[in-house]
C-alpha cells in the first residue's frame, strides 16, 4: 500500500506532500489544478517515461518518493532480492526518483541506484494505472503467457510441471553431451599431438647416451673462442719472439 507521496517540481507543482491511509482515496479539484500530475508522479515512481518538459520551470530538477507499505509474502520480494537490493519484508519500500532539466533521470529503490527496466518491473507489482489507452500489466507483453495460464490454472499448472520436469531433464542430457562430445574433441586433439611427438622422435634418430655426448660438445663449442684465444696467444708466446730475434742477429 502506498503510504506518502513527495513530489517537488514537477510541471506545476512545486511541493506537495500526500498522505495515504487504508481505504479508497479520491482526488477532486477544477481542471489545471494538478489531478493529473499526481498519476504522472506515480507513473514516473513506477518506472514511467521522463522528460525534461516534466521538470517545472525554474527548477533544476523534480524529484518524486513514494514509501510503500508491503507484507511479507508479496512478489515484489523476490525481485529486489534477484537484483541484489537489500530489503527487509518488514520493512518499508522506498523508491525515489530525480529527472534534471537536462533530461537526465536516476532512480533508488531503498537508497541504492536501479536502472530504469528493473524500476519498471517492480512498479508493475506496486501501481496499476487504469486509463483510457494505458495498464501496465495488460499491455506487458511478458505478462500475457502468465494470464493465459492462471484462465486455466487447475488444468494447465499439473502439466506446466510435468513439462517443466521432462525439460530439465533434456537440458540435463544435453549438457552430458556437450561435455562428452568436448571431451572426444580433446581426447583427438592430444592423440593428434602425441602422434606427431612420436614422429619427430622417430625422425630424429636418437642413440642411447647421445645427450651426454651433445652437452659434452656444447661445453666444448662454448668455450671454442677462449681456446682458440688462448692458442693463439700461446704460438706468438713461443714463436713471436724467436722469429724476431733471428731478425735481430742476421742484422
């Protein structure tokens, strides 16, 4: 049940609080006084269309909270619990909703930002404007499916369950098989790799102790320029020297 309506700004209205009670509430007043508005506000609070032409003149924005009053078992429940709002059935549902002179528009449901689709879809479950081309729960289209089945619960809910069950289990097996036909795939692709492991192997033509031998001539292909240094320092050593000296004496 709605319990407060707050609406700041909005076209002509400037402030107006509205206190709800148990029983039926009438809205009177000559025309341009602001009947209409109310609904508008209430449709905005239920996810409605906004506009900047909504924001009143002046203002830069228009703000609109409704504190609902809900029991414990309502619908409405399980769909703030599914989009991770915290929310006490024992306590009250406030949603707010700000549209700024740019257009702009940002709505809270019990203080945390929502997007407009899940305001919508709780406001289906708290408001129902009845009105000469609009109902929010008729015209979804979502909703239709649902109506049809509730025209013809007793005969059709033991079959929507027996349906239910044998669909699961489809979905059940076709899992089983994805996950068999995947792990075919995987179990080719690994034969595919280990068969051509074994022909690299075989092509390589490997003898028994030919690692040792390779890394024997690594360590002697890795020290080749220092030995090849070393020689060559060690010949002018012995005979750099001799070959001058018998220069010097044939002088």
């Amino acid at each position: 049940m709605l319990l407060e309506l707050s609406i700041r700004h909005l076209a002509v209205i400037e402030h107006v609080e509205l206190q709800c009670r148990n029983g039926f509430h009438v809205l009177t007043g000559e025309t341009g006084a602001g009947k209409s508005i109310i609904i508008d506000a209430l449709s905005l609070i239920a996810g409605g269309r906004s506009s900047s032409d909504l924001v009143r003149y002046g203002s830069d924005k228009a703000s609109i909270e409704a504190l609902f009053q809900i029991s414990g078992d309502h619908p409405v429940w399980p769909v703030l619990s599914k989009a991770g709002i915290e929310a006490d059935p024992e306590e009250h549902l406030i949603i707010r909703r700000e549209i700024t002179a740019q257009g702009k528009s940002t709505s809270r449901i019990n203080g945390q930002l929502v997007n407009l689709a899940l305001l919508k879809e709780v406001g289906e479950w708290l408001v129902n404007i009845h009105g000469q081309h609009e109902h929010q729960s008729l015209f979804n289209v979502d909703e239709h499916i649902h109506w049809l089945d509730l025209f013809g619960e007793a005969e059709i809910t033991p079959l929507k369950s027996a349906y239910q069950a044998v669909y699961d289990e489809y979905q059940a097996v076709r899992k089983q098989v994805r996950e068999l036909e995947e792990t075919s795939k995987q179990a080719l692709q690994m034969l595919d790799l280990y068969r051509f492991q074994v022909e690299e192997i075989s092509a390589a033509k490997l003898k028994p102790g030919e690692d040792e031998a390779l890394g024997e001539e690594k360590r002697k292909l890795a020290n080749a320029e220092r030995l090849f240094q070393s020689a060559a320092d060690a010949y002018d050593l012995l005979y750099g020297e001799a070959r001058g000296w018998i220069r010097s004496a044939a002088r």
